[in-house]
C-alpha cells in the first residue's frame, strides 16, 4: 500500500509513524479542529467506567498526543499498568462527519472484532467505540488494547546485530508476518467494500458476516489542509475499482500531452489486467507496511495495528500480497536507495531475494497454487498506488512501462508537417534510385516498409530491454526517448486502434510474466 500519513509519525507500539519538523507543522495543524473541540479531560471517565475495576485508576498524557494516519491517539493508562488506546478520527467534527463516515468506522471495529474470534492474527481488542459527536468526548472515539513489541521499522535495519541474526530474524519476520496474513484468505466476497454484519443481541457475540457496502476514500485536501471523506463503490470488478481510484484521485486540471499520455497508459494497463467471470474479493490488511507490524526481538509477530481500510480487495493485491517494505523498489519516488539522506533501505537485488524468499515461505505454507497467484502482486500493487496517489504516479507508471513494454514496439507519427517532410525526402530518395538505376523492386521495398511501420521489431519484441534502456536498468527514474514519445504520442491521440492493441497485449503477458521476483 501506499505511503501515507503514517510516515509522518514517530515509531510506537500504540500507532504507526515519522516525523520531520517542517512537514510536522503543516501535518499536525490538520489536528487542530478536532483538538479544539474534544474535552480530553472527560477521556478518563469515560475509560474508568467502562473498565469497571474497583481501585485502579488512569491516566493520560494530554499533552503528548500520538498521530496515526489519520487519527488523533492517546495512551490510557491504569494503576494496574494495562494500557489502551484512544483512537479519534480527524474528520470527527460536525463539518466533517456523517452518517456514511460512521458507518465506515463501525464496519472497521467490527471486522477487526471479527478477526479476532475468527483468527489467530495478533489484532488488538476492540474494548468500545462510539461513531456518534454526542458522547462526553464531543467526537467519535475507539477504545482498543495496546500491543507489545517493536516496529519492523525499528528492526529490521538493525546496525547492532551480525549479517547471520539479522538475516534470521529477517526471515522470522517475513513467515510470521505471511501466517498472519495468509489466514485473511479464507474471508472473501463477491464485491469490492467493506463489511457489513447482522446485528448481535444477549449473549451471543458472535459476529456474522451481512452484506459489502461502499467502501471510503479520506485524505486532506491540498489547498485548505481539512480532511475530505469520500464514499466509493462497492465494485464488482478489479477492473471498475481501479479505474474508481483513479478517477477519485486525478487531479482536476489540465495536463501537456506527455502527462495526459501517462494517465491513458495506466488506464491501458488496468485494461490488461487479466479478468474472469466469478471474481472474489479477499478481507484484506490495507497499509501493509513496516510500521505497523509489531516484532518481538527475535522477530516473531507480536501485533498488527492500525486496521484503517480494512476491506475485501482484488485477489491480486489481497491479503497475501508482499509486505510493503520489500517491494519499495517498484515505487521509485519513495525508494531512496543510494541517497545519503534517506532512511536505509535495501538493494534492489536485495529486495528480489527477498520476494523470492517471501514466495517460498508461502509456498510451504499454503502451497503453490497460492504463492503462484501471489508472485507478480507488486507488479498490480504499484498499479494501485499510481491510481491512488497523483504524486507516486508518474514516476511509477514510468518504471511498469519500460518492465512491462520492454522497449518500442512501433513508431508514432506527431505532426502533419512532419508527415509532408516525411513524403517530401521519400520523393527524393526515390528520385535518387531511379537516377542510379533503381528499379521496381526498390520502389516495392520501400511499399513494404512503410506497411509494415506498425509491427514490432524482432528485436524489440525479443530483446528483455530496449537498447537505449539497457544502459540505465538501475536508474529507476529514467525516462528513455521511445517511452517519452509513447506518452506524448498516446496524450496526443495519435496511436491507432491496432497499436493500442499491440501495446495493451505486450503488458498483458508483462503481468502475467513470473521472472519479475528474479530480474
């Protein structure tokens, strides 16, 4: 999944997050509503009675507030050293909030209570929640248990340790994280969108699944900062979500040629995307990343966290997709290796042995009917990312087009000015011949040529990479000539029918392809 909010806060068990001081300003200051309104002090009360333990009490650090992704967050803790955790969403005020917002946030506390009695996956408990602005606190608000451990983020590029432990607990981690994970699998719809369940009454707690509703899309808007919640779906293809968040995502100005051709490419790589009648949607895990996978130090999962967005998905990018933080190579605006000021990251070829690990850790867990259905998922999640995020866009559908396309397949032809100076020195090449005793078959030959301009080269469709390409396979962010002509040639709309589908079909078997694990 893609990077988001979360990667603005400072590590912690209770919510997953970074900071730098002149982005904390601008991120924090999104906070501020919702803080002016909610009455912390009531927090406390609320906590002590729905605990109900004689002779604890608790306490809470109000001026040392945790910020999730999207989430104001504060430690509860009591005299018998239990800890919570307070959840309030940012849009939790009456300018933002409404009926379909809380019925988001109880599909999400549901499904995880769901989880919980259905799984072994280490989720924290939900205690209480309230979706309602007429409570003590003013806001909505989830009460769930801590979780111990540490990040991933926190271990896994650990100085301290040896090549050996490290790489063991490395491993650890990856398989504790796929059992985890893999065990979502059994839980499948036919629709995109979150969950609904039947209403519980007495005793029995036993949640059962209803029906998939719409699902929610929430980010800040970028001029006023204010957070804006958007309802999507539910959606019956992988296809019609994808091209949902793309249209959700884009950004509503106009674009030069070469930017409109990137968006029509990844609307052409959607369209390749392999579909069948039947299709399931597997309950899926959204913000698959580092920071909210818990460890122990030997790196046994001891908690997930930060259950936001929780929902069935496509198959292809569901819950037995890579975790994130091996596949950052395939998001080139977040991956920042070889830079001196970037977080530490893995190498690319380092990233590959790792997916091929990741494959064969689910291999002898669920068998290779699964790992193979599982094998090319970055390939579909970077698809994701670029239409859910205008920022990673570009520089992505870059980097799946010169894997995917693997050079040029045809040439393009931009302007009538260049197709008169195109007849124009045909002319005289074809006076030259005749001058120089050229004959019909040098006329016939040029005929030839020109009919078949459209066809791929047998070097372009056999050669893994384009020449010019192969020069700069490390350099995730190059652009070479033939793919900048591709995007301006498709933002222009001049790319016949016959070579969209040559060049949709080239994707096609790019996907499908599995030797992308090992390139």
């Amino acid at each position: 999944m893609p990077a988001s909010a979360s990667d603005r806060i400072p590590s912690s068990p209770a919510c997953s997050t970074t900071t730098s001081s002149e982005d904390d300003e601008s991120f924090l200051a999104a906070f501020d509503v919702l803080r002016s309104v909610i009455k912390l002090e009531k927090l406390v009360n609320i906590a002590s009675h729905i605990r109900s333990v004689p002779s604890t009490d608790c306490t809470i650090d109000i001026e040392k507030p945790l910020y999730g992704s999207f989430n104001l967050v504060y430690v509860i803790t009591f005299s018998d050293a239990t800890k919570w955790i307070a959840r309030i969403p940012i849009h939790g005020v009456k300018e933002s909030w409404s009926d379909r917002a809380a019925a988001s946030m109880e599909s999400q506390a549901l499904t995880m209570r769901f989880i919980k009695q259905n799984t072994t996956i280490p989720i924290p408990e939900i205690i209480h929640y309230d979706t309602t602005l007429d409570n003590e606190l003013g806001a909505p608000f989830v009460l769930m248990s801590w979780l111990d451990g540490k990040s991933v983020s926190s271990v896994w590029h650990d100085s301290k340790c040896d090549a050996q432990t490290l790489a063991t607990r490395r491993e650890n981690i990856l398989c504790s994280v796929a059992k985890a994970m893999g065990q979502l699998r059994f839980f499948n719809a036919n629709k995109v969108g979150e969950l609904q369940f039947e209403p519980t009454s007495g005793e029995d707690k036993k949640l059962r699944f209803k029906q998939i509703t719409s699902m929610h899309s929430l980010h800040l808007d970028e001029e006023t900062e204010d957070p804006v919640f958007k309802e999507l779906g539910p959606f019956n293809s992988t296809h019609e979500y994808l091209l949902a968040l793309t249209r959700d995502s884009r950004p509503q100005r106009e674009f030069i040629d070469y930017t409109k051709g990137q968006w029509k490419l990844l609307e052409l790589m959607i369209d390749a995307i392999p579909s069948r009648n039947g299709e399931r949607f597997l309950l899926s895990y959204a913000d698959y990343d580092v920071q909210n996978f818990l460890v122990n130090p030997e790196g046994q999962l001891t908690g997930v966290i930060d259950w936001d967005g929780i929902a069935t998905y496509p198959t292809c990018i569901g819950s037995l997709r890579y975790p994130g933080w091996i596949t950052r190579d395939w998001d080139p605006l977040i991956y920042g290796y070889g830079d001196p000021d970037s977080r530490p990251e893995d190498s690319p070829e380092a990233l590959r042995k790792l997916r091929a690990l990741y494959c064969h850790i689910v291999e002898e867990e669920f068998g290779a009917e699964v790992s193979k259905g599982m094998m090319n998922s970055h390939l579909y999640e970077a698809i994701e990312i670029a239409c859910r995020n205008p920022m990673n866009a570009s520089s992505i559908i870059c980097l799946l087009a010169r894997r995917l396309i693997r050079g040029p397949l045809f040439n393009i032809v931009f302007t009538d000015e260049m197709d008169d100076e195109e007849d124009e020195e045909a002319d005289e090449d074809e006076g030259e011949d005749e001058d120089e005793g050229g004959g019909d078959d040098d006329v016939a030959q040029e005929e030839d040529g020109e009919n078949t301009a459209d066809i791929p080269s047998e070097a372009a469709t056999k050669s893994p990479l384009a020449a010019e390409d192969a020069d700069h396979e490390q350099d995730l962010t190059y652009i070479p000539g033939w793919l900048f002509d591709l995007f301006e040639g498709l933002g222009q709309e001049r790319v016949t029918k016959e070579q969209l589908d040559i060049l949709r079909e080239r994707i096609r078997e790019g996907l499908v392809c599995t030797t992308h694990i090992v390139e």
